[in-house]
C-alpha cells in the first residue's frame, strides 16, 4: 500500500529553544554595523512560528508519499503424513504482522498521522502524533 502527493506541516522537526536568544541578521540603524545583539526568544517566538503554533510555513511542508507492509500473514498447514502417529486430524500454525515497514522520504513520526484526526481543521498537521502499532499474532489450530 502507499500514497503520493501528500505534503503535511511537520511541526515535530523544530528545535527546542527553552532560554535560547537568537542574533537576527541585519544591521543597525544607529552606525550600519552588523548586529551582534542577542535577544531572548521569548513567548512571542513560541506562540508564533518558531514555536509551530503560527502561520503555516514552507520551510515545515515535506513531501509525505510513502509505501507501508500494512499487513502480512502466513499460514502452514501441517501435512497428514506428520499426524498419522498423533491423535491430531489437523494442524495449522499462522503469523500475523501489521504495520511492520515502512518506506518513505518524510522525517516525522509517520505520513499517515494527522493533528485533529479525520476532522478538516487538522488534516496534514503532524504535531503531537504517536504513530500506528506494530502487532505481532501467532496462531495454532488444532483437530482432534
């Protein structure tokens, strides 16, 4: 299974800037020298883009095609032969994967997950996701 053309904002890949200050390009007004002031990042920089709250932004669009073994299931059935000498008339033992790979270019938790779920304010948003489980199953039927 697999998909293209999905672009989500991956809010996940920013930094944390806890007590960070930044030295913006440009220069000053006062001489025209090159600014060397550090600022604080304060709650204006979290509550805007660089803490992924604010407007949507290019620079966090990624391209989210990708290609999942979703499900994989194997079965053996025992040949008649083995159980001639057991009480058995039938035996068969099955494995169950999903979600067990998945390729693709996207660096967030997994192309598939969305902020608000199904609901359209959130679609494309990967911010705060956890991703799908892997499951394993193992099965064994047996007649008597």
């Amino acid at each position: 299974e697999g998909t293209q053309d999905r672009d989500p904002l991956n809010a996940d890949g920013l930094p944390d800037y806890e007590n960070a200050t930044h030295v913006f390009e440009g220069v000053l007004a006062s001489n025209g020298a090159a600014n060397t002031i550090a600022v604080p990042l304060d709650e204006n920089w979290y509550t805007g883009n660089g803490g992924g709250f604010g407007s949507v932004s290019e620079h966090f669009i990624q391209d989210a095609s990708f290609y999942r073994l979703r499900l994989l299931s194997l079965s053996y059935r025992f040949n008649n032969d083995w159980l001639a000498n057991t009480p058995l008339r039938d035996l068969q033992l099955s494995f169950t994967g999903r979600n067990l790979l998945l390729w693709t270019p996207y660096n967030g938790i997994d192309p598939e997950t969305s902020l608000a779920g199904s609901s359209t304010n959130g679609q494309g948003m990967d911010y705060f996701q956890m991703p799908g489980t892997k499951s394993y199953a193992i099965g064994l039927n047996v007649k008597f």
